[in-house]
C-alpha cells in the first residue's frame, strides 16, 4: 500500500475519533438534568413570597422581592448549560454585569438584587451564594427644602380656584396632605392607607401602621389640628378612609407624588420635590431644631438608629454653631 495512502487513512480515523469525542462530550452535556428544572423556580418564588407575607414584609417590600426574583429567573431561562451550581453562580455574576452595562442600574440597585437573590436561594436551601460577597452601597442623601418652601409648597393651595365648595374642599384636602407628609414624616404609603379612625384630634396623635405591619403614634400641632377638623367637618361621604379621590376610593401614592410636583412648580420650588423629600424635611429640621436623634427615630418608625442617622444629615452651618457654643479650650 501507498505511504501516502496510508497516512491520509490515519488522518481521517483520528479525525472522525474527535467527532466522535465532540459529540459524546455535547451528548453528555445535554442529557444532564437542568437545574432550573429539578428546582422549579416558579413555585419557589411563589413559596418565597407566602413567606415574606407571613413575615409581615410590607406590600411594597415584597412587590420588589418579587420584581428581583422574577427577572432575576427570566434572565436564567435563557442561559445554557445549567447542570451544577458553578454555572448558575456564573450566570448570576454575567447578571450583575449585565445590569450595570446594559441597564447602568446604580450601585444601590445591584446592593439590593445581591442581597434579594441571596435570600432567595437560601429560602431554596440553595448554598449558590453563599460565598458572594455583597457590594457596598453608596450613602447619597436626597436633598430637603428648607422651611421657607416648605411654607411656600403648603400655602400654593390657597392660590389655588376656590370659588366653589367642591373646588375649596379638594385644596383644603390636598393641604392637609401636604402639611402631614411633612408636619408628620409620614411615607406616602402610610399617608393613602389612613382611616379617619386613625386620627385622634383631642390628643394631636395618629396612629400609623407602617413598614412590616409595625405601629406607631405620630404627632401634629395645633395648626395641623384646625385643618384636619375644616376638612373633616366639610367632608359628605361616607368612606372610612381619610384620603379618597371621586370615586370613592383610597388615593394612589402616584396620584400624591404628581399632586406635590404640581404644588411645587405653583409655589416656585426648583428643587426636585417628593413625598420622601418632605419626610426628610420633616427630620432633618426637627434635628436643627435640637430634638433628639432617638426621637426622631421614634417618630419616623425606623427599627435602627443608623437608618435615622443617615436621613437626617445635618448643614455644616449646623455643625459650626454647635461647634461655637461649645467653646471648647
């Protein structure tokens, strides 16, 4: 035989010997099981959101879980090759570099799907995570108006048309919302959820049930008590909630934020204004004030100090007069 015809015929058996390779090594490949599969995501993270429930996790709290998880989950249905736990922890880490380059989400946003995830996959009893390190989050403050425009911002109403009684009671209302987002530092959930049989008008207080179904009592002043008891005398329905819009029904924390914009560009605000600016107002000038951190705690219904600390900043203007009334030798 050839020599030639020889080494052409070892060529082609080596050849078809790494097909064959390839093939059984793909073969391999597919026929094991897809994790994604074995686990049924789907009814865990319906599982995962019974429990938060249980746990008293807000509703607004558990609307986000569910929004990390359930993307979280699509963007997994479309990887390949998820046969282990190595794979599925690249993939989470692709995730990650895929939020920030694509959706240029911010870090605080990547801080929160980092840890939403990890709990998930724990609930799961899935140790993927476990060795992930959580990233840091950025400590930036949302800006307050300062007392002026708060006055100003409240006050818009009255330049508001008030020549009819529906006209006068819709402003009078949408004041008293603005002066308790602020007089009150109320979320603007807590704010829609308000029954009339939350405000007790002879002892200034309302009683808030706020982020994981927890209470607490807030304060208002004399002012805030005058127009609580025009709107409430001038009220027709019969709704037990203290906010309703035409229809009847509770008010949309989206109905609130467009009002409070609209206000703020009558009163010539050209700050960005919110409900969660005005909460920050709220603490940031009882702090000026000179009332205690704790207090202040108390009356946002923060859990932990440090979250309180981080809300009220407070103007170095602030801190050099503390600092001159010291005199420190």
């Amino acid at each position: 035989m050839n020599p030639s015809s020889n080494n052409k015929t070892k060529k082609n058996d080596e050849r078809t010997s790494i097909e064959l390779k390839s093939v059984k090594t793909e073969s391999d490949s597919s026929s094991k099981p897809n994790i994604l599969e074995h686990y049924n995501f789907p009814e865990m993270i319906e599982d995962y959101l019974v429990e938060l429930e249980i746990r008293n996790y807000s509703k607004n709290t558990i609307k986000t879980y569910k929004s990390i998880v359930t993307t979280f989950y699509k963007f997994l249905t479309n990887e390949k090759d998820l046969y282990d736990e190595k794979r599925i922890l690249r993939s989470f880490k692709r995730y990650i570099q895929y939020l920030k380059r694509e959706k240029q989400v911010s870090q605080n946003y990547i801080y929160l799907v980092t840890v939403v995830v990890k709990k998930f996959f724990e609930f799961g009893g899935l140790k993927i995570l476990d060795d992930v390190q959580t990233p840091k989050r950025t400590k930036s403050l949302p800006k307050s108006l300062n007392e002026t425009e708060v006055k100003n911002l409240i006050n818009a109403m009255d330049l508001n048309d008030s020549s009819t009684p529906s006209r006068h009671h819709l402003n009078t209302r949408n004041k008293v919302i603005l002066a308790l987002l602020y007089s009150a530092g109320l979320r603007v959930s807590e704010l829609v959820s308000l029954h009339t049989d939350d405000v007790d008008l002879g002892e200034r207080t309302i009683r808030i049930r706020g982020k994981g179904e927890k209470d607490r009592i807030v304060l208002f002043d004399e002012n805030m008590k005058l127009l609580l008891e025009e709107y409430l005398e001038k009220r027709t329905d019969d709704s037990d909630a203290l906010f309703i819009n035409r229809f009847g029904n509770h008010l949309t924390p989206r109905y609130v934020q467009m009002m409070i914009k609209k206000y703020a560009e009558s009163a010539g605000i050209k700050k960005r204004v919110t409900p969660h600016i005005l909460r920050h107002s709220f603490a940031t000038h009882l702090l000026k004030n000179g009332v205690d951190i704790r207090a202040i705690q108390q009356l946002l219904g923060h859990s932990n100090l440090s979250t309180t600390q981080i809300y009220t900043s407070v103007d170095m203007q602030t801190l050099k007069n503390v600092y001159d009334r010291a005199k420190l030798r």
